[in-house]
C-alpha cells in the first residue's frame, strides 16, 4: 500500500509540479490548496506525512503547524515545510512551530524523495 502525503500549497501549478515528483517516488499524493483546506481534509484522513508551503492566504503553514502540533490527533504527524523563505530565522521559525523538515524551493526531485523517506522512517522509528 502506498503511503499517503498531503501536499498543501496555495500555488496550482507547483501543487501540480510537486505532485508529479512525489508519485515518482511512489506515494499516493492529496492536494490541499491552504491552511484551511488541509484542515477539511484532515477530517476525512489521516497522511503518513505533510508537505507544507509557509506562506498561505487564510492560514499560513506555520500557524497550521502550530495548531497541528497542539492537537493530539496530529501532535506525531510528519511535517515537511517547503518554502521560498530561505532566509535562516524563517527556517527556524518552521522548526520552532514544529516542522520534522524545513526545505527550501526550488527543490529536486531526489532531495525531496529522500526527505520524505527519511522524516517517514524516522516517524516510524520512533517508538
């Protein structure tokens, strides 16, 4: 069985980019176009792990990720952010709120396989 990603990012075309490289990898991949729209498809599901863009209209991924960590159904789940925000203090903003991984865009398609791979087998690890 595949396992799962929430690809959440506000922009279409990278949403389809992304998509495309991550089903390379072999992953079953829903896409959510904001904070608000991960929210809605968290009630129906529950990923292996999160992509998610920082900077969102409504709600932005730090917030969401916040929010996330401070609930106990997806206090575990992996994060991922992925973000044009490459700067040093919004990457340990990303990590602050709770991110497993912050990435920077742009972004190949082996760094980003490989780190959702490593973020899944250390969730898993994890006892």
């Amino acid at each position: 069985m595949k396992q799962s990603i929430l690809l959440v990012d506000d922009e279409p075309n990278l949403r389809v980019l992304l998509r495309h490289m991550l089903e390379t990898g072999n992953f079953e991949v829903v896409e959510a176009e904001d904070g608000l729209d991960a929210l809605d498809k968290l009630n129906g599901m529950t990923p292996d792990l999160m992509i998610l863009d920082v900077m969102m209209p409504e709600l932005d991924g730090v917030s969401l990720c916040k929010q996330l960590r401070a609930s106990s159904e997806f206090a575990k789940l992996p994060i991922v952010m992925l973000s044009g925000k490459t700067q040093y203090q919004a990457v340990q903003e990303g990590l602050a709120a709770g991110a497993n991984r912050y990435l920077c865009k742009p972004i190949t398609v082996n760094e980003l396989i490989e780190t959702v791979q490593e973020v899944l087998a250390e969730a898993t690890a994890v006892p």
